[in-house]
C-alpha cells in the first residue's frame, strides 16, 4: 500500500504522455486504401484527439489530487516522492498544454495568407507555459512550508486544466467562443498572463481549504458556485469562468494565518516510495 501515491503519480505521468500523444496526432492528415489494385486517398481530421487529448489530461489532475489525499491517509513520507509529482505535473500541466497552444497556433498561422513562409518562431511561444511550469514547480519545491494554507503562484495543475478545456470548448463550441482560440493575438496574450501568475507573487487559493469553516472557505464555494451556475449558459466554457473567478478572488482575498497542510502540489513530508 505505501507505493500507492506513487503509483497515482506515475498514473498522471502516463495520462499526460496519453494526452500529447493525442494532440499531436490532431492536424487533419491523408490516409490510403487499396481496392481492387487502386489506391484510394482520403482526409481523416484530428479534432477528436485534441478532444481525447483534454480528457486524458482531466484524468490526470483527479491522478494528482488522489496522490496526495491517498500520501496523507496511508501516512507515507519521502522527498522522492515530492520529486515524482513535480515530474508528472510539468509533463502533465506544462508540456501538454504548450502542445495544445502549439497546435492552435499551427492552425491559426495556417490560416494566414502567407501560411507557407510561417516558421517555428511563431509557435515556440507556446513552450514558454512549459519552461515556467517547470520553474513554478522548481520554486514551490524549496519553499513548500510557507505555502500550508495558501500557493505563491498559481498552481500548475490549475493552469493545466484551464488550458485542457480549449478544445472541449471548440469541439462543443457554445456561442462561437472557439473563433477566438483561432485568433494567434489572444492566444499569445494567453500565454503570457499564465506564465506571469505561475511565477507571480500573488497568494492562490487552495481548493480544499486549511480550516473547514465559512470564513475560510467562501472563496472555494463561490469559484464552484459560479462554475456550476455557468454550465447551463455556458456548457464546458464553465471551466474557464471558474477559472478567471478563482483568479480574481485569489487577487482579492485576504488570506488566513492559520497553519494547516491541504491537498495540491506534495511537499516532502507527504510523499514515500
């Protein structure tokens, strides 16, 4: 039972690497069959794995919360274990979602006029959520028992799932928001106010609080009140409402100084292998 939360981990490490798999298989591309003698050439599209791509890296948060519940519950302890979850969530959190801003891009420079001179240098933005995952990530495991109630920075999983809901939102597409994730001016503005948060000063709130009381847990009730409350206008853009709502709150919040230890990104006392 002690290699469970690792196992857990190790499960958000595979969902992740499931998950850029998928996206990357997403540009429409040919396909050929033979019959009678005579190749046959046809169009297979690839917004289904971009869709697939988000489920798999959702799967993956729900591996990287469990992780930790199931550390604190079995009462397991090491430093390796920190260290495996920091791996898993900068593959997980950081490079699948720039593989998502990279196709996104692909597609909205392909769509310009000048489509065959576009070089990489207009894509290679979308790594930069990547390299500052892997920096938030690096920071927060030095300074791990300063954040018990509360994350300097926003937390890299969060930053993952918002950006995982990008394709759910153009495959459903409600209220042709997707037209704007082909716009590469927003997605570059994008990227660059989730790579400032991650490494930003500001004190995010942890979903399951320090305390379980009113006063410290309204900001988490009204982040799921006004997601819940969003889905029957919104459908699966719900998730980035929340998300901008949990931003906002977290910039206004005032936080509490009662110690505790709460779910999120693992320390070292809450990890063994």
């Amino acid at each position: 039972m002690k290699h469970l939360p690792n196992l857990l981990t190790l499960a958000n490490l595979f969902c992740g690497c499931i998950a850029i798999a998928y996206i990357l298989t997403a540009q429409p591309y040919t396909s050929v069959s033979v019959q009678g003698g005579i190749p046959n050439w046809h169009w297979v599209h690839g917004a289904e794995q971009m869709y697939l791509g988000s489920i798999f890296i959702g799967i993956a948060a729900v591996c990287d919360m469990l992780d930790g519940m199931v550390a604190r519950a079995l009462k397991v302890f090491s430093p390796i274990g920190k260290d495996l979850d920091s791996l898993a969530d900068v593959v997980s959190f950081g490079v699948a979602p720039s593989v998502i801003f990279f196709k996104l891009l692909w597609d909205s420079l392909m769509g310009e006029n000048n489509a065959f001179d576009v070089s990489m240098i207009g894509m290679a933005p979308a790594f930069l959520i990547a390299c500052f995952a892997a920096l938030r990530l690096a920071k927060f495991n030095i300074t791990a028992d300063s954040q018990k109630n509360y994350f300097i920075g926003m937390p890299v999983p969060a930053v993952g799932i918002f950006v995982a809901s990008f394709p759910l939102i153009m495959w459903y597409n409600p209220h042709n928001i997707a037209a704007y994730f082909q716009n590469k001016w927003v997605l570059y503005v994008i990227i660059g106010i989730l790579c400032w948060l991650m490494v930003s000063g500001v004190k995010f709130i942890k979903m399951i609080p320090s305390k379980w009381s009113m006063a410290t847990l309204w900001p988490q009730l009204a982040v799921l009140a006004v997601g819940g409350i969003a889905i029957p206008f919104a459908g699966v853009a719900a998730i980035p409402v929340a998300f901008i709502v949990y931003v906002l709150l977290s910039l206004i919040y005032k936080q509490p100084t009662a110690s505790g230890l709460v779910a999120g990104e693992d320390t070292a006392s809450e990890r063994n292998l």
